[in-house]
C-alpha cells in the first residue's frame, strides 16, 4: 500500500473506531471515580445509563480528532517500524498517548485560568484521556492493518 493510501486508510479507521476504544476506557474510569463520591450506586448507574447515549456520542466528538491524528502519524511512520507489529503497536500507543495529552493540555492553557502542573498531577480528567489514548493508540495499531481495504498486489 502506497504511503499516501495508507495515511488515508489508517486516517479514516482511526477516527472511526479509535474514539469508541476511548469510550469504553472513559466510561469505566467515569464510573470508578464515580461510585467513590455517591452514597447509591444504584442511582448513580441508573442515571449513566439514561444519559449514555448522549455520553458516547460527546465522547466519540471529542475523542475523533486526536484519533484521527494518531492514524495520520502512525501510516507516516518509517516503513521499518510500520513493518514489524511490534514497534508498530508501541509507536501507535505512544502517538495516541501523546496527542491526546498535547490536545488537553493546550485546551487547558488556552481555555482555563487553571494551574497547569495541578491539574496534570491531581485531576483525574486527564489521566482518563492518557489512559483512552494510550489504549486506543495500541488497539488500532494493532487491528487497523488488517482492516479493508488492504493493499493487493496485482501481477503484471
């Protein structure tokens, strides 16, 4: 696959299913974190299970443009590292990790009026999207090659 198909290709199915890997990592931290501060579970879950809908459909939003970064990045690897599934898998968790961190960082600075290094070492909003996209990151670098179209070579 040409590299040009293959940022393309990674850049469409990174959007597409990177941020519902998020989901699932944000939707469990939201709960853990969650059921520390509320007296009934049972209420609590009642009412996440009300909203979920529009729950994963802000999430997705929010999570698609640093996942469709980290698949334009992760096709524009080297072809040695985008070879080997290995360093493949921890490049892309690595670039899921990053960007996702990078993105918050800077709507934080940008946005807010918030100490930086506080809300990096004590909010647990940010620890939730390093930990969706590091997890994204390494699930799609894992899965995304194999997924069509791939590349076929034809005789000639």
């Amino acid at each position: 696959m040409t590299t040009p198909r293959r940022v393309i290709h990674h850049a469409c199915w990174y959007a597409l299913l990177g941020p519902c890997v998020g989901i699932v990592v944000a939707i469990m931290s939201i709960v853990a974190i969650a059921l520390q501060y509320h007296e009934s579970p049972d209420g609590f879950l009642a009412h996440l299970a009300a909203i979920l809908p529009i729950l994963l459909l802000v999430t997705w939003l929010i999570g698609a443009i640093p996942a469709l970064l980290t698949g334009i990045a992760v096709a524009s690897l080297p072809t040695g590292i985008y070879t080997s599934r290995y360093w493949r898998t921890l490049a892309s968790a690595a670039i899921g990790l990053i960007i996702s961190v990078a993105i918050v960082i800077v709507n934080v600075v940008i946005f807010t009026d918030r100490n930086l290094m506080y809300f990096i070492l004590r909010e647990e909003i940010f620890r939730v999207v390093a930990g969706a996209g590091l997890l994204a990151g390494l699930l799609m670098g894992l899965i995304i090659p194999r997924l069509l179209p791939r590349a076929v070579s034809h005789p000639q």
